[in-house]
C-alpha cells in the first residue's frame, strides 16, 4: 500500500439493490459458474485421459478450458460471497489484485484464439505438415507466449493504477474491479493510465482479431476450392465450434465500445462483463462437446469406464 493513498477499502455496488433482482441474480450465477467449472474440467479431464485427443486442437482446447475456469473463478465467486453475506467491501489490494488476475486470463484467451484459429489454418490449408509445425513442443510455445504477452502488456498499466490517489470517493460502480471504474473515482488526473489503458485494449482486440480474420480467409478460401461437398462440409465442420466461440467472444466486446450513451455507459459495461466472466465460459464447452464427435465419442467412453468401474 502507498502512503499516499488514503483509502484502505472500496465498495462495490454490483448489479442491482434490488434484494429479490440479487436473489436471481445469485440462483442465475452460482448455476452458472457451477456448470463452467464442471464443463470445463470436464474438457480438460477428457483430453488429459483419451488418447484420441492428443493433437496439437485439443491441448490448445484444455489449456483454454483451463483459463476459462481461471477467469470467471477470478470474479464470480468473490460476488457471489458479496451478494450472500451483503459485504460489499473489498481491501485495497484485493482489488488490484482481482484488477490484474481477472485482465491478464481475459488477454491470455484471446491470444489463445488467435493460437486455435492458426491451428485451424494449419490444419485445414497445410494437412500433410500439420503434425510437424504444430508439435508438442511448438504448442508449448504457442501456450506459453499467450501467457508471457497478456502478464508484458497488463503489468504496466496495474502498475500505473498504484500511483493514483483515491481520497473523494470509494464507490466502484461494478460488480469487480475495472479499470474503467476505478478511474472514474481517482482524484490524481488518470489521463496517463486511460490512455494505457486504451492503448492496451485496442492492441489486444485489434491485432487479435487482424489475425483470427486473416486465417478464416486463408481457411475459406482453400475450403471453397475442396471439389466434393463432402469435403467442404468435413472441413467447416472442423472450423464450426472455434467460430462460434469466436464471435461470442469479439461480439461480446464490440458492445463495449459501441455504447448507447454516456449515461447508460456503466450498464452497458456491466451486462458485457457478466456475459464475458459468467455465460461466455459456460457456453463454451457445450459448444466445443456438441459440435465435435470426437469429444462426444471420449465422453461416452469415460462414462462407460466410470460405471463399471462403479460396479467392480
């Protein structure tokens, strides 16, 4: 904690005041961080166990499965226990903490898509070199420099955040701690860190998405080019349950920069990042299972390695 910092604790507002709206709001998110928990380990269990999902998709699949858990596990339980116990405050540091975790597992997916859709591009546009570019130690790689750019590029901001002041106000209009919010209530000037801020988050959503689009039309294009329809349906099939995800997640963030007004900014904000920290990660392995066979085939097989070996 800085000296100069004066406040010790922030308060959150959350979602609503409305004691029977938390009520639903806390039935609705409790079950739906249960089934992102299960959902997702469950994607990490089955490419850990099943020697059919060994490929360089489906270690990009668990790793991703393992930081959905990681990112809705950063907020989502800490408000639940708010809106449980009433206490809306959370310590200076926890804060900034939760700040830091929640945005650098947010980046590491997005870099982490930009992996996939290559994966994809690979697989579909050099079939016969897919195994040798895309190894085990390669998709090591990959997994850690998702990780190393998110921790390069949140670490400055976090860092800028802790040479601000907060002596007027301690109200963080949100559920979690953002940036946006924070430096709504700071009372040194935070031009310095929004523009970081700013900075950082046009970097990620752009050059991410200048990636993922570039390898959709390589893939498309090569697509478009199969000469049986069988061919065409197999390969877009392949590339079906990574899109979906995709355009949930880029779709999710468009509506934070096209806001209604200034005044229903905050709204807007909030019902965006319950859609990114708490239905976005439950979807996603239902969209993964539902769509591929193989996923659906290894599911089948544990479940029936598991009843008999409940029967022995």
């Amino acid at each position: 904690m800085r000296n100069h910092t004066t406040l010790t604790v922030f308060i959150l507002q959350g979602l609503t005041k409305d004691p029977q709206l938390q009520i639903l709001v806390f039935i609705v998110l409790l079950m739906t961080y249960m089934l992102t928990v299960t959902g997702n380990l469950t994607i990490i269990i089955l490419t850990l166990v099943d020697s059919h999902l060994k490929t360089a998709m489906y270690l990009f699949l668990q790793n991703f499965s393992f930081l959905e858990i990681l990112f809705t596990s950063s907020s989502i339980p800490r408000f639940l226990h708010s809106i449980s116990t009433g206490d809306r405050t959370i310590a200076y540091d926890a804060c900034l903490s939760q700040l830091f975790f929640t945005d650098v597992f947010g980046v590491t997916e997005f870099f982490l898509l930009v992996t996939m859709s290559y994966d994809r591009y690979v697989a579909i546009c050099k079939p016969l070199h897919y195994v040798t570019i895309l190894n085990h130690n390669a998709c090591k790689r990959f997994i850690l420099g998702c990780w190393m750019i998110a921790i390069l590029m949140i670490f400055p901001a976090v860092l800028m955040l802790l040479d601000l002041e907060f002596c007027d106000s301690n109200v963080i209009d949100h559920f979690l701690c953002d940036a946006n919010p924070i430096l709504k209530i700071a009372c040194t000037d935070p031009w310095n860190v929004e523009q970081m801020v700013l900075a950082c988050s046009v970097v990620v959503f752009i050059m991410t998405l200048v990636c993922v689009v570039l390898s959709y039309t390589y893939i498309l294009r090569t697509i478009l080019r199969f000469p049986s329809a069988q061919q065409r349906k197999k390969a877009f099939s392949t590339c079906s349950s990574h899109f979906i995800v995709v355009s949930i997640t880029y779709g999710s963030c468009i509506f934070v920069y096209i806001k209604p007004s200034a005044k229903d900014e905050m709204a807007v904000n909030k019902g965006v990042t319950i859609l990114t920290t708490s239905i976005s990660p439950m979807l996603n392995p239902f969209i993964y299972t539902l769509r591929n066979k193989q996923v659906k085939q290894a599911f089948r097989d544990l479940t029936k390695r598991i009843l008999l070996l409940s029967k022995h």
